[in-house]
C-alpha cells in the first residue's frame, strides 16, 4: 500500500493536499491514525465527496518515511 507512495506522483501535506483537491488533480489519498483529526476529517470528508480512494496508515512517521521525507506526515496523495 505504502509503496505507492514512493513510485508515484506524490503530495506531502495537507495544505498541499487541499489545494489539489480543489484542482481535482488527487487520485488517492494516504492519511495517518495518529493526526490531529481536525486537520485530517476535513480532508478525509471532501474525499469521500469526490469518491477518492482514503487509505489508512497507523502512524505519521510510517507515513512520511514512504513519502521519503524527515518529518512525520498527516496526510499525503497520489497525483
């Protein structure tokens, strides 16, 4: 599941992720258990709208480690 993000076309971030969202440009969409879930339900809400595909991953640090990065990630997407 994970390996997605690190072949594919990604977003990091839910500001990113948000304005791609508004673009249409998302085709699915990673979000982490442990977030802060105000930042995340907003996000998670307006891909069930769109009829993208949201995929759970436990921690923010497994999620940012599969995007590649440093820091720990709420949410990233596939593009």
């Amino acid at each position: 599941m994970l390996e997605e993000l690190s072949a594919a076309n990604k977003i990091v971030g839910i500001k990113q992720l948000r304005k791609a969202l508004a673009d249409g440009r998302v085709k699915k969409v990673f979000v982490a258990r442990d977030a802060d879930p105000m930042l995340t339900e907003p996000v998670v809400t307006q891909c069930l709208q769109q009829q993208i595909t949201v995929e759970s991953v436990p921690t923010m640090k497994q999620l940012g480690a599969a995007c590649s990065i440093s820091v720990d990630a709420a949410a990233a997407a596939i593009v």
